[in-house]
C-alpha cells in the first residue's frame, strides 16, 4: 500500500500547487486587466476635476465627484454604523454575557442580515426613505449603506470580544468595575485592532457596493456641499459612465474601477497589518 | 477562637444538575492565612468565585444558603456586587494583566474609586507595588505594557491591583502554579507579611506550600468538606481518613 499513500500525498501536493496558482493569476489577470484598462486614463486631471458637460456625455472632466462623494458616503456610514454596532457588540459580550438563548438568537438575526444581498438593503432604503420623506441623497445612501454594514460591523466585533480570555473579565470584575466599566475600560482596550479591523472591513464593504446606493444617493457632477443633495459614487461611476457610447466617458468609468480597486486593496493590506499586530502584542 | 471574617453556612452550588459544592460550612478566621486544599476538580475554585459572586458570570450557576461578610449575606440576590468585589482581592492560577501599562494597571481599581489626577495617583501606585514587592523592578518603566513582565512579575503586579483596590481579604486561587519557584516564594512570603492587615484565603494544591503558611486549613474532596481545623491540628493529628490519604500523597 505503500505506493497509494505515497501517491496520494503527490497527488494532493499538486492539486494544492495548482489552486494556489490559480488563485493568484485569476486575481493578477483581475488587477492587471482593470489596470491596463484605466490607469493610462490616471491624470492629475482625472482625479482633480468634476465631469465637464455632464457625466454622461461630457469629454472633458474628471471623477473626483465620484471620490469624494464615495468617501463621504462610506465614512458617514461607518461612522453610523459603528455608533450603533460597537455598544451592541460590547453589550452582547458583556452585559448579556448570560442570557446564551438571547445571544443565540442575535447572533442568528446578525448573520442572516450579513447573507441578505445589497440590492434588497437598496430596497429597502428606498422604501424607508419614501416612507420618511426624504430625497436621493447623501444622507439616504449613508442611511442604507450604514443598515447595511451594520451586522457586517457587530459580528466582526463580537467574533473578536467572545475570544477575550474570560479570566481578563473575572480579574476586572473582581477589582469592582461595574458592566460598563468593564466594557469601555478593559474590552474596548483590549480588542481595539480588532474593532478597527472590523470598521476597515464595513467601510471596504460599504465602498465598493453598487446596489445599496442605485436608488439612494442620485447621481450628480457635483461634489455634495449638504447632507440632504444627491452624491456620485465610484461603483456608480464605474456602473454609468461604462454604458456611455463615448470612449472619454468609458475611460472615466475605467479610471474609476482602479481607483476603488485601490481603495481596497489598500484597506485590504491594512487589515492584515493591523491583525498581524494584534497576534504579536496579546499573549493571553 | 479567633474572630471570624466570613461564614459559610451551608451553602450548595450547582452548574446545571451537577451537584459542585456540598452543604460547605467554613468560617473563615480574620488576619489569617486559610488554606483551601484537595485534589483537582473538587471545588475550590468554584468556592472562590462565590465568595466574590463571580459565579454570577455563569448562566449555569445556582447555589444557596449564605456567606455573611460584615453583617450582609454575600448570597443574597440584592447585594450590591461591586461593594463586596471591592472588599475582596482575586489573585487566579495565571496572572492576568489588564491590557494597559503597569502604572494604569495599579491606578485601575484607584480610578473606579474616584482618584483621578496623576499627581494623586502616583504616590498610592508606588505603595501598593512596594506592598506587592515590585517596586524596586519596576519603577524605571511604569509606562511599559504590563504584558512586557515576566509571569512571576505580573503575578505581584496582579496583587498589587487587588491590593489598590484596598480590601480586607485577598483571595487566591492557585496563585503561585504557573511560576518559578523563586517568583513563587517571593509571592508566599508576601502573604505572610499581609496577613498582619488582611484576611487570606489561599487555594493551592503544593502541600509543602500549605504546610509553610497555612494558619487554618480546608480540606475538601468532590464538593465536601471533609476535615478543617487549625494548621497545627489538621497536619499532626487530622481525623478523617481521606484526609490521612491525601497527606499520605494518596492523591497526587
Ligand atoms: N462553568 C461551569 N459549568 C459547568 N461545570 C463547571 C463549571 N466550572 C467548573 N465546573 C465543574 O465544577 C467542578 C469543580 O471545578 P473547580 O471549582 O474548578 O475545581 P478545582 O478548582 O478544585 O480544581 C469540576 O468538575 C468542573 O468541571
Ligand atoms: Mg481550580
């Protein structure tokens, strides 16, 4: 038998080499064919100007409508989000910490919200902006795209506040803090990279997403000066500029994907930073 | 007889149906060192969590009867839990530093209290390192993170935290099993010292270690308590005979 096991061995070493290298070339081929494509269209003008002469027809201009807009749109979501996810995490890991039935059933709601696709989050922010009477606006996507990287942003935070040694709890609890006391004193501090890992991941989520914003935000060449006017975005950018007949105004849909594409790629590096820092700092 | 700092009366604890502490009667002498002794498994730890209510932490933990600590039942359901944590230092079989330098760790509990300014702080910090025995090593680098010590050093460090917190009793749970034997003894000696200005409870399963400090002795086995008396008493002439085993080494 001693030919079948080694064969066997073989035969996974190369099927291991083989999906490795996949992977990778279909990510290079990925990069390498959006970078191809946009970044000889990557100027100082590109970058520096709004559309000229409407975003759809216009030759001249650049997308930084559509990079500031998106900025905004994804920082003030994260920002709201966090604000409602960060408590809750800490609460569920803390003051909760015995109700396991209630725990069960928020973590359960949590993850079927991760696995609901965006276009029904975009849905739904258009109904709820109807129903609330407000337009197409910065405010609207921000409002979408926080529902929508919410449960994204809890369960990140709560994968790393359930690993805290329980024992770091005890010792906090012993010296007399009060649940709160222990959540923003000794939790927050001790899974700080995590929850920045966590907000890092919701705002590359929250950036790239085409769908929660389509009927949210509008479109417009302008950079947003109030909460309350339409944005531009990258994916929308991307998602418009691409079905123009006009290859200046394709360019800018090209320019737009590298530029996002970096975005997250950079958060992406990151990410990883931060959580090969965590490794190396915690012992417990 | 000497003055009694905590009673156990009868209390039962259960994690489920499991039956964890045993009708345990104990009465814990004042400015002494009780020493809480028995195989693994049997309770101990389980009984120090309830002393301070940090079973309360375990959605599976039921118990009954009463631990009276100053005229109030510990047990009770409307006790106020931060009062009695702050009376009662919890040193845990590994130390466990808060994440935070080694002045903030000290500072802690004397900031929970309402102690804020720096210049408040400092002088109280330096006296509960030097009542922990780690003044000397750490002064230069109270800014470090306290997870930059050694085990042996975070152990005092953690004592020193309890200690801020300025309790009556220290309790601690196989304190010394993760260390060096010279951290070890550093940290026995220490209790030796306190106990002239704190009540002591210390779990350990070292025998040699009971036998050095132990004024008062428990002995328990499966969630019972089978023998406890004064050190002297219980290690000449102890009465039951798993008690004699276990001295015996039966056991280990
Ligand atoms: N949270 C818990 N849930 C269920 N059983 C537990 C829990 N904590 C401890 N036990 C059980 O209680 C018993 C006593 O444990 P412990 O008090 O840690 O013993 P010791 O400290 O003497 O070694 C063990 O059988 C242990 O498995
Ligand atoms: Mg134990």
């Amino acid at each position: 038998m001693m030919w079948w096991r080694k064969f066997e061995e073989r035969l996974f070493y190369v099927l291991m080499i083989f999906s490795t290298a996949s992977l990778v070339i279909l990510l290079l081929v990925i990069l390498l064919s959006i970078f191809l494509k946009g970044v000889p269209y990557l100027s100082w003008e590109m970058v520096s100007q709004t559309p000229k002469g409407g975003y759809y027809f216009g030759r001249e201009g650049g997308i930084l409508n559509a990079i500031v807009g998106s900025l905004y749109l994804s920082a003030g979501a994260v920002f709201l989000a966090l604000v409602f996810s960060l408590p809750l995490a800490l609460a569920m890991n803390i003051h909760m910490r015995t109700y396991k039935r209630t725990l069960h059933v928020i973590r359960f709601v949590l993850d079927l919200l991760w696995g609901i696709p965006s276009i029904v989050y975009g849905a739904f922010g258009f109904t709820l902006m109807i129903y609330l009477g407000i337009k197409a606006s910065l405010l609207a996507g921000i409002i979408t795209v926080a529902i929508f990287i919410l449960p994204i942003m809890v369960r990140a935070m709560d994968e790393v506040m359930k690993n805290v040694p329980v024992t770091l709890l005890e010792s906090a609890f012993s010296l007399g803090s009060t649940r709160t006391e222990v959540a923003f004193k000794v939790m927050l501090r001790q899974t700080l990279p995590g929850i920045i890992t966590a907000v890092l991941l919701a705002f590359g989520r929250g950036i790239g997403d085409v769908a929660s914003v389509l009927f949210t935000t509008g479109y417009t060449d302008n950079i947003p000066t109030s909460l309350f006017q339409q944005t531009a975005t990258l994916p929308l950018a991307v998602f418009f500029q691409l079905g123009s007949p006009i290859p200046e105004v394709q360019n800018r849909a090209y320019a737009a994907a590298v530029i996002l594409t970096l975005i997250i790629l950079i958060i992406s590096i990151a990410t990883r930073l931060l959580g090969r820092g965590y490794n190396k700092t915690r012992i417990n | 007889m000497e003055k009694s700092k905590i009673s156990i009366r009868d209390l039962n604890l259960y994690f489920e149906k499991q039956h964890i502490l045993k009708n345990v009667n104990i009465e814990i002498p004042e400015n002494q060192v009780t020493v809480i002794l028995g195989p693994s498994g049997c309770g101990k730890t389980t009984l120090m969590k309830t002393l301070n209510r940090l079973v309360d932490l375990h959605d599976n933990a039921r118990f009954s009867g009463s631990i009276l600590f100053e005229g109030i039942d510990i047990l009770h359901p409307a006790t106020d839990l931060v009062h009695i944590r702050q009376k009662m230092g919890l040193l845990s079989q590994r130390p466990t530093p808060l994440p935070m330098s080694i002045f903030g760790n000290v500072a802690y509990g004397l900031k929970l209290k309402g102690i804020r300014h720096k210049k408040n702080l400092a002088p109280l910090v330096e006296k509960y390192l030097r009542e922990a025995n780690l003044w000397e090593e750490v002064k230069d680098r109270l800014n470090d993170p306290a997870i930059r010590l050694s085990i042996g050093q975070q152990q005092r460090l953690c004592l020193a935290r309890g200690l801020a917190v300025n309790p009556e009793i220290i309790l601690a749970d196989e304190p010394t099993s993760a260390l060096d034997p010279i951290s070890a003894r550093i940290i026995e000696n220490q209790f030796v010292e306190l106990k002239k200005d704190y009540t002591i409870v210390l779990v350990t399963h070292v025998l040699r270690q009971a036998r050095r400090i132990a004024d008062y002795v428990v002995f328990m086995y499966l969630g019972d308590v089978v023998e406890q008396g004064p050190a002297e008493a219980f290690f000449n002439n102890p009465t039951q005979e798993k008690t004699k085993e276990y001295l015996g080494g039966a056991f280990n």
